[in-house]
C-alpha cells in the first residue's frame, strides 16, 4: 500500500511537471518556431543533429528549453530533438550492484564489528531519476552505507551472526522507501562478511570449547550412572543364584584363553579355599 501511495505520488508530480513544461510562454515557442525553420532551411544536413537513437535498456528524458517536454522518456529506437532548445539525458535501466565499504558498527550488545555488504538495484522511474535527485547511483550508495550502519546498530551480536536474511530483508525495505521518490527499485540487498575483532574470537572460541567440555562430562558422568545401575541389577541376579556366578567364572576363564596369553588366572570358589583351610587347622 505504501508503494502505491507513492506511486500514486509520483505520477502526480510528474503530471504536474508535464503541465508546467507545457507553458513555455510566448518567448519560448518563438524559441521553437526558429528551431524549426532553422530544421527546415538546413534540411537534410541538421537531420543528423535532430535524430537520435537509444538503445533496448536505455531511456531519454528530454529538456526543452529546461523544462520537461513529456511525461513519458522516449526509447528505446529512434526519437527526434530540436536543436539549440532540446537536450536529453540517457538513463540506464539494467540492474546495478555495488560493494558496500566495510562499515565499523557498535551492536546493541556494545560489540564493535565491521560488516559489508552487496546492493542491487535498478531505475524503474528515469524521470524521478534525473529531476528529482542529482546522482541517482552515487545518492544510492551512500545510502546504503547509513541504513546498514542504522539497522545493525539496532540489533545484537548474536542476531547479527544467526539472522542475516532478516538483516538484508529490513535494509532491502528501507532502502527501497527511501530511493522511491528518486525512481529506484532495490531489487536484493546481502550481507558479505562479519568481522570480529580478534580478541572476540578468542574468547568465542575458548567459550565455545568449554561449553564441549561440560557437555562432554555430562555425557560421561550419565553413562557411568547408568553402567553402575546396570552392575547393580547384575550383583543381585548373582547373588540370588550362587551357579551363575560359577558360570561367569567359567566364561571369564574362556575369554583369557582365547586370547593366547601365556599366562592363565583360574579363580577358585570361595567354599573350597574354606574347606581347604579348615582342614589345616
């Protein structure tokens, strides 16, 4: 709705403008009548100086006598100016990228970080383009620097690491509001590279590294929990059946030897080293 409104703005001013063009007072059209005798005496030598071509992207915004002549640009082909009363301004209408400098930001969090970015934009509008702003590109550009220092100055620096494509969608936004009256559609803006200061990313990563370490203790004092509840449950099976221990004995001994260690340890059941000992006595 925003966009029609200015839309609706912008055609409104042009009309105007074409009206105003329209009055060129007696002196102006005596101006026009000489154009065109001045034409038509030097004919055909001056239809060199009167044709003009512009090509398939390209747009002429043409000035008589410093006024607009027409609310519409001419091209793109063949269109026809007076001499001496006519001039015209070409305008670029294919899509347009440029760098964003690196910009020296302090975040919401007092961070100092150093961000660039890429802007991408095109004219939609050429006579917006040339009588309403003296540098359409150059304006641009320098906008784009304060709306991205504007816009990461508002955010933090973990929004700024995680939530890039909201950050170039809010600058697309306010970037296009902002060069709508200029004749300039932001077609994308992106967020290149975020520096951080060195002393930063040290203590990022030492951060980083011991929250792995806490984690990883965590992990390891949970499976220790569960491994003694288990040799718990194993203890009580044990000692409610005398035999199985016998059994894990036997399996213990299996496992050495398959091993083809020289060296063989057989325990021995507690009851005869009992009965051992007693007939000594």
């Amino acid at each position: 709705q925003h966009r029609g409104d200015g839309y609706s703005r912008q055609t409104s001013d042009q009309r105007r403008k074409h009206k105003n063009a329209a009055k060129l007072g007696c002196f102006g059209w005596l101006l026009v009548i000489i154009s065109l005798l001045f034409i038509a005496v030097t004919f055909p030598v001056t239809l060199f100086m009167c044709v003009k071509i512009v090509k398939e992207y390209e747009r002429a915004v043409i000035f008589r006598l410093g006024r607009l002549s027409d609310r519409k640009p001419k091209g793109p082909g063949l269109f026809f100016v007076l001499p001496c009363t006519d001039n015209f301004v070409k305008v670029d209408l294919r899509t347009v990228s440029f760098d964003i400098p690196p910009q020296e930001i302090l975040t919401k969090d007092s961070v100092t970080v150093s961000v660039d970015g890429v802007v991408y934009f095109r004219i939609h509008c050429p006579i917006s383009s040339v009588a309403n702003v003296s540098n359409a590109h150059s304006s641009t550009r320098l906008l784009a620097q304060t709306t991205l220092r504007n816009v990461l100055g508002t955010k933090n620096l973990s929004e700024l690491l995680s939530d890039r494509e909201g950050i170039s969608l809010s600058m697309q936004e306010a970037l296009d509001d902002a060069t709508d009256s200029w004749g300039i559609k932001v077609e994308r803006v992106e967020i290149k590279d975020v520096k951080l200061p060195q002393q930063l990313q040290r203590a990022m990563a030492a951060e980083a590294e011991a929250s792995r370490e806490a984690r990883a203790k965590i992990i390891a004092a949970e499976g220790e929990m569960k491994a003694s509840r288990a040799l718990k449950e194993a203890s009580l099976v044990l000692a409610d059946s005398p035999s199985a221990l016998q059994l894990r004995y036997l399996q213990t001994l299996n496992t050495i030897a398959a091993e083809k260690n020289s060296t063989i340890i057989f325990p021995l059941p507690i009851d005869m080293m009992q009965s051992l000992m007693q007939r000594k006595v």
